[in-house]
C-alpha cells in the first residue's frame, strides 16, 4: 500500500506547471488604469496609442501567478494582463502583477494566485449595474474561476473617472457604487467579499472631487479604499505612469495584508496545490483514497489529539451564512486534511470539513466555525501534532444553564467526549464560545460566572480529567444589553488550566451576532 502511496506522489510531482490550479483568487475590475495604462502613449507619428513593452522586475511572471483569460482558461500571468480583455484598447503595465508579485513576497508561503481580469476602459458606474454587459461578465468570469477549487480573496476596483464629467453622474456615485458592490456580494454568494477601491488620482472632467469624496466616502463592511492622488500620471493626464502602477499595487497589498488575520498564515503552497490538483486529474480519486487510507490506520493505531469543541452558535459555525443560506466558501485555512477528523453524530471518524457541526446543530444552518482553522494554526506554529480528532458539540441560540450537570447538551458532551478516547487518544482541551443568549436579561448576565465555573468544574469530574484545560472566549457581541457584564464574567474566571481569549473586534455578519468566515480564522489561530 505504501509503495503503490509512493508511486502516485511521484507522478504528482511530475504534473507540469500548466496543470496548476489557482487556491488565491483575485477579481481586478474598473476602467483603464486598473485595466492598465502604464507605458501606453501616442505614437507621433500616426497617433496611435502603443506600449512601450518595458515590464519592470515587480511585474514580472511568476510560476505561481496565473490568469484567467478571456477563453476561460487559467494561463501563466503577464504584462498586459488585460490584453484579451479589454482588447479595444491598447493596455499596458496595470496594478495587478505588482499586487500578486508583491503578496508573494512579503507571504512566501502564501499560495499559488489567480487573477481575474475584467476591467473595460472608459466606462462609467451605471455601465456596471447588475443586468448589463459588464456585470454579467464578472459574475461570469468569478464563478468560472471558483470551479478550481480556490477561494476569492478580494476585489480589487479602480474606476470613476468617467463619472467626472457630468455633475448628475459625480453627485449619483456613491449610491450607484454601494448598489453595485452590494448586488455583486449577493450574486456571488458572498456577502462579505473583501472589497479594496481605489480613491481616483485623476479624472475626464471638473469633478474629480465630488467623486473621490464618494469613494473615501463608502461606509460598508469590509470595504477599504486606497488613495492614489499624488501619484505621477501619463501626459494624458488621466493614467497612471509604470512606477505608479508598480506603486499602486504595493499600497493595494498593504491593505489586503492588514486586513488579514495577524500572524498571517496561509496552508503551504505545495500542499495546498497537491490538495486541489487531486480533485481535478485522473489519478485523484485513487490518491486521496490511499492518503485516507493511511489517515484512518493511522487513526486506529496512533493516539489522537482530541478536542472538544462546545458552546453556542459562533462555535457551531455562522461563518458566510446569510438569511439561513450558508455562502459555500471554505477558505484554505478551513480546508479537509486527512490527518484531521471528526466524531460524527453517529460517533464515527470521518474526515472533517466545514461546516463541522452540520448534523449536531441540527435545526439551524451552520457555516464557517474556528474548529479547523484552530487546528490549522496549531501545525502552523510548528507543534508536533499527529492525528487530530475534533469532537463538535456547540448548539446554536442556548444559555449556559441548558449547559448545566444533567441537561441533554451536558450528558451529549461528556458521551461523546467519553467516545472519543475508547480507540485510544486524549482530550488535549475544551474549546468553548458562548454567553451571547445569556446577554439579555440582568439575571442571566449576573449569574454567568458561577454558572461557567461550576459546568468546568462538573465536566472535569465527570470526565475524570481534573486538569483539563479549557481556551473560552470573551463575546464579540450578544443578543441582549449586557454583554460587558458576561464578558467582565468570563475575562475574570480564575480556575486552573484555564483561558481566555477575546473576541471583542473581530468583523461580524450584518445580523451583528455571528462572525464572518474570515473572523472565525483568526479567531481559530487565536485559539491556537
């Protein structure tokens, strides 16, 4: 079996850079100098706009750096990344390339990428209106791209200065544009699709201002905007030179690496790539067969780090869920590993992958939860962890006296964490996130602390583990008033073994309960 394991990593090494598969993808929409017009000027002598051709090292290709062409198909990136698709226009160097080198080098174990050009020279917001030409394409384009395997990092938007030129059009911006990222959101099935605009540093007519006061002016969630004023543009007056675009792309990854979870950790390139590769060719099905194979010997035979992973629903997982739809979006710190399992509802091991609690918080739609990204972050930070068994046991919307010595959720905890070591293996922690439904009333937020030590306490006993640790975590928000007073309550347990880590300011869903998907990361690498 090992050989025939051997055999096939072999033939996997040998697949050819064509076959790989993006697992950052990346949207670049807007009007020109997104599209890119760094080098493009007039040639004298017949006017006709040319690129000089000159491609600094920033923007050089990169193996790891692809893009999806206007044929739908995924190809080494290079200068003009938008050549084949605004292909009335003659483009040049654009911020895209310098964005992608630059990620890769300040995260070098980030991943292969993947942009998605789509941006037309000359046209204005209402052009991008859901239901024109425009938009259909980027819808088009972006679900093509999510057939890989990968996950959309952000969007990257440069456009507004051919809404400069009319007063009506300037003063009509920022609604045209907040409709227009909102509607996206929702067609892709993303509602928190990280949005990164760039504020104009010229425009085509007398109202630059009006509509770079818009853009800075943008007040949705996850939504960031980088300036460009300043920045040296072309003799047209309108684009940006090659070291300004090279520039732009640096300030456009300083904003997408702040936003991202701190320390920064993104799954291994290689890894990731063998991952999604195996769901594409032949021999993928037989490979992943024979890695689960060894996984589950490994299973029977090795002791399993397990955790318990109980509370409410942001530890059940809400993460890209909205209005009882989960979005499908895994991120690739949240990705199956075959050396991590799950104790299903019927108490058997199996791979886990999101959502983890699916069949034990029945009743309510589960997405994104910290579980696996927790696990992520702990072979991230170099521990030495083998097989690791999650044992999901949150319920979304439930106080913590339902958690109380001989509830139903109490006596389904310690069986199924009693479960859980009869093939051998051993509770290294509980990690538990709830309080939210313990906000509303005085009453209940009062009682949280005695109520919390008191259910440690029991569970250590009954489960015969008088030191287990247990990592809680402090509300990010509640349903009721009182959540400082829960959270003052759970800052301010001081029993042995265990720990408090704080959610406060982590990003929330619109309901302003549940964290989004990418919070539920950082708050698994918190964990961790």
């Amino acid at each position: 079996m090992l050989s025939l394991l051997f055999l096939l990593l072999l033939t996997q090494g040998n697949l050819s850079m064509s076959e790989q598969l993006p697992q950052n993808i990346f949207i670049l929409a807007g009007q020109s100098n997104m599209a890119g017009r760094g080098g493009v000027a007039n040639n004298t002598k017949n006017g006709i706009p040319s690129w000089d051709g000159i491609v600094p090292a920033q923007c050089q290709p990169n193996p790891s750096i692809l893009r999806l062409s206007a044929s739908l198909t995924w190809v080494l990136a290079h200068e003009p990344l938008h050549a084949d698709i605004d292909y009335n226009k003659t483009s040049g160097v654009g911020p895209g390339m310098p964005f992608a080198n630059a990620v890769l080098t300040r995260v070098p174990n980030f991943g292969s990428i993947g942009l998605v050009p789509c941006a037309i020279g000359g046209t204005a917001i209402r052009e991008w209106a859901k239901g024109g030409f425009l938009y259909d394409q980027l819808v088009r384009r972006t679900q093509f791209a999510l057939q890989s395997g990968g996950v959309i990092r952000a969007m990257l938007w440069y456009q507004g200065e051919s809404d400069t030129e009319i007063r009506e059009d300037a003063d009509a911006y920022k609604g045209r544009l907040s409709r227009f990222f909102i509607d996206l959101r929702a067609d892709l099935g993303y509602p928190t699709l990280p949005i990164i605009q760039v504020a104009l540093a010229s425009g085509e007519g007398p109202y630059v201002e009006i509509v770079r006061n818009a853009q800075l002016g943008i007040n949705l969630p996850d939504v960031q905007c980088v300036d460009a004023i300043g920045l040296p543009l072309e003799p047209d007056r309108v684009h940006l030179t090659t070291p300004a675009q090279v520039q732009l792309g640096e300030t456009l990854t300083d904003a997408f690496l702040q936003s991202l979870p701190n320390p920064i950790h993104i799954t291994n390139y290689s890894s990731r790539r063998f991952s999604n590769l195996m769901s594409h060719f032949f021999i993928g099905p037989l490979l992943r067969f024979a890695l689960l194979l060894v996984a589950f010997t490994l299973a029977a035979n090795v002791a399993k780090d397990i955790f318990i992973l109980a509370g409410q629903s942001n530890m059940a997982g809400r993460g890209g869920v909205v209005h009882g739809k989960w979005d499908g979006n895994v991120p690739p710190e949240c990705r199956p590993n075959p050396s991590t399992l799950r104790l299903s509802a019927k108490l058997t091991w199996e791979e886990a992958q999101e959502p983890l609690h699916a069949d034990i918080d029945v009743g309510k739609t589960c997405g994104i939860g910290p579980g696996m990204a927790f696990v992520d972050g702990l072979r991230a930070n170099g521990s030495r962890t083998g097989v690791v068994g999650l044992v999901p046991c949150a319920a979304g919307g439930t106080k913590i006296r339902k958690w109380a010595r001989g509830t139903r959720l109490y006596r389904q905890l310690v069986s199924r964490a009693g479960e859980s070591v009869k093939d051998g293996g051993a509770i290294r922690a509980i990690l538990w996130y709830q309080g939210e439904s313990d906000t509303v009333t005085k009453e209940d937020a009062d009682a949280y602390r005695g109520n919390m030590e008191t259910l440690i306490t029991n569970l250590r006993t009954d489960l015969n583990e008088p030191s287990l640790p247990v990592i809680q975590v402090a509300l990010a928000s509640g349903e009721g008033k009182f959540i400082e007073i829960v959270r003052r309550s759970q800052l301010a347990i001081n029993l042995p073994n265990v720990k408090c880590v704080d959610a406060k300011g982590l990003a929330l869903q619109t309901d302003n309960l549940h964290l989004t998907t990418m919070s539920q990361v950082h708050l698994g690498f918190k964990l961790a």
